[in-house]
C-alpha cells in the first residue's frame, strides 16, 4: 500500500531531504513552506503529516488545531527542541507524537511506518452498539449517538477506543497516554484528563450518557 505524506517545513533544505527520503522510501509526498498552506494541502487527505512547529506565518500547534475538526491522520510535530510544557500543549492541540531536530531518518522513518501501522490495525475492525443507543464504528473511526454522529478529535476517539475495547478493565492515566500518545512521550495525567472531561462533555452535549467511570485514586474505565 502507498501512504501519502504531507511534510509542512519553512526551511526548505530539510523539505527537500524529507521529500527525497520518504520518496525513495516509496511515500507519495506533499510539501508546504508554511501553515496555511500546510492547511490547504492537508485536506487532501494525507496518510500521516509532519509539521514544524516553529513555521513563521501560522506556527504548528495553530495549524494542527485547526486541522483536527478535519483531518484524523496521525500528526507528527518536528521541533529543534522539547519541553514538559510544549509537550503537554502539542498533545492538546491534537498531535501524536514529537520529533526533535537534528534527527537520524531512520528513527524518524520507523516513528511514521508504527504510526501508520496503528492506523491499519484500528481501520481494521467493526461496529460495535453499546447501551444507551452508543455506537463505535471502529472502522471508520467514528462515534454515534442514537444515529447522529458525535464529532471528536482523534485523541478523544482513541481514548473511547482504548477503553471501549477493554470494557471493565481499569486503565491509570499513565497506561492511557503511553498507548494514545506512544512510549516515546513522558506520560502526562493533566493531558488525559483534560482529554476525558472534553469526551465526556461532547457525549452529554449529544445527550448520550457517558460510560467513562472514575475509578478514584486508579483510573478510568468504560462501563461493562
């Protein structure tokens, strides 16, 4: 299967390398110099994206904002360097994952391929009806409500997957963002949180219940 890659870089020595590895490596690639071209091209529907953070016209973290209501891809930040706090508000704004500059392209190479590797596994399964008039369409990577679709950002939906698929089962935030956001990142429960309070916000608004229980002092699980 061919992917299809949008690299969004204002430097373009570094768009050039990225377009000529991944191209040898098989990839379609699109490019974009800044953010809101990085917006435009992204609706073409891109396999996965790499996206600068620090680009001048709309930085990163603007452009994966407002690409989440949109786009459902992995989003993978390329940043020159990382902190605790920028971490916690790239994962927010919706990213997957966070590349530092300089980077070997094997590392970065075997970071997109598991990426899109995870992609196939949950495209791969079914709709599943839940009490309360609650569907996930697992394939599709969508969530209903008595038939009308409820809309979520992509960590939103992984989190309902992640728990959903383990109804019963008691997960600690440590173990939900290590899954969601990958071993790679520092597990941030302030993250997880905030992502379960917008999940369960967005089920109430469409009238759903949530099944999202706090287990205190453990985790959060989904009502079996």
């Amino acid at each position: 299967m061919s992917y299809t890659l949008l690299i969004a870089d204002d430097e373009r020595d570094i768009r050039d390398m990225l377009a000529s590895y991944f191209g040898k490596c098989g990839y379609e690639v699109l490019l974009a110099e800044g953010g809101r071209e990085a917006v435009r091209i992204a609706l073409r529907g891109p396999d996965l994206i790499l996206l600068d953070v620090g680009m001048p016209d709309m930085d990163g973290l603007e452009v994966c904002r407002s690409l989440r209501d949109a786009v459902s891809c992995p989003i993978l930040f390329l940043t020159a360097r990382i902190e605790d706090a920028d971490k916690v508000n790239g994962f927010a704004a919706g990213g997957d994952d966070y590349i530092v500059k300089p980077f070997s392209l094997s590392e970065l190479a075997a970071r997109v391929a598991a990426h899109l590797r995870r992609e196939e596994r949950q495209t791969a399964k079914a709709e599943v009806k839940f009490a309360g008039g609650l569907v996930i369409n697992y394939s599709a990577a969508e969530i209903a409500y008595r038939g009308a679709p409820v809309p979520l950002t992509r960590q939103e939906y992984r989190i309902a997957e992640l728990l959903s698929l383990h109804a019963g089962r008691v997960f600690d935030k440590e173990a939900i963002y290590e899954k969601i956001w990958g071993r790679e990142g520092e597990g941030s429960s302030a993250v997880v949180a905030e992502h379960v309070r917008k999940l369960r916000g967005k089920l109430a608004e469409a009238g759903a219940d949530s099944p999202i229980e706090t287990i205190w002092g453990l985790g959060y699980k989904w009502r079996s």
